[in-house]
C-alpha cells in the first residue's frame, strides 16, 4: 500500500518530471538548425570523435609510468637484467632479494 502521503504527492512530481523533460527536450538535438540531406553527398556533417573512456586510466595504487631514459637507468642501478633473473630464479618463500654489490643498510 502507497501511504497516503505519496498519493497526495505523486501528481505534482509527475508533473514537474514532465515540465523538466519538455524542457530539455530542444538540448537534445544537436546545432539547433536544418539538418543535412542525407541524399546529398556533398552536404556538410561534422567530423567523427571518439574519446576513449579507458585513455586516462590508472589503476590505484599504480605508479606513473617512467620514460624509456628513467626506466633503463633504474634498471642500470639494481644490476641490469641479471637482478632481474636473480629475482625470477629465487625461491617463492625468501625475503626481498639482497640489492647486488653491498650489504642492504
């Protein structure tokens, strides 16, 4: 059961939800003005665009991507691509893998 309340409302919001569509109704249309022939060839229609909804993605937590210089010269401080196998190669269960060359501080 509807309460008593709501029946008393609804025909206003019926009505006001009308009134907004009627309104908005001419923003639906895009530019307003005659539209092209669609017979016409030479007629003139604006240009295709499509934005990518997943261009500016990132996931959380996700770091901003490096450039080809920043990255090689990371990967040139931890020991080039043998860090890389060292880390590959080793055991599921170790700690962190050691930084080559020294002793972690």
């Amino acid at each position: 059961m509807v309460p008593h309340s709501w029946r008393r409302r609804t025909p206003a919001l019926l009505a006001a939800a009308l009134l907004l569509a009627t309104a908005m109704a001419p923003a639906q249309t895009p530019g307003g003005g005659a539209k092209a022939d669609p017979l016409n060839p030479q007629a003139e229609v604006p240009a295709l665009r499509h934005d990518s909804a997943l261009a500016r993605y990132r996931q959380v937590g996700e770091p901003l991507p490096l450039g080809w210089k920043e990255a090689n010269d990371t990967a040139a401080r931890i020991g080039g691509w043998r860090a890389y196998a060292r880390e590959a190669a080793a055991p599921a269960s170790s700690a962190a893998p050691k930084p080559p060359g020294g002793s972690p501080r």
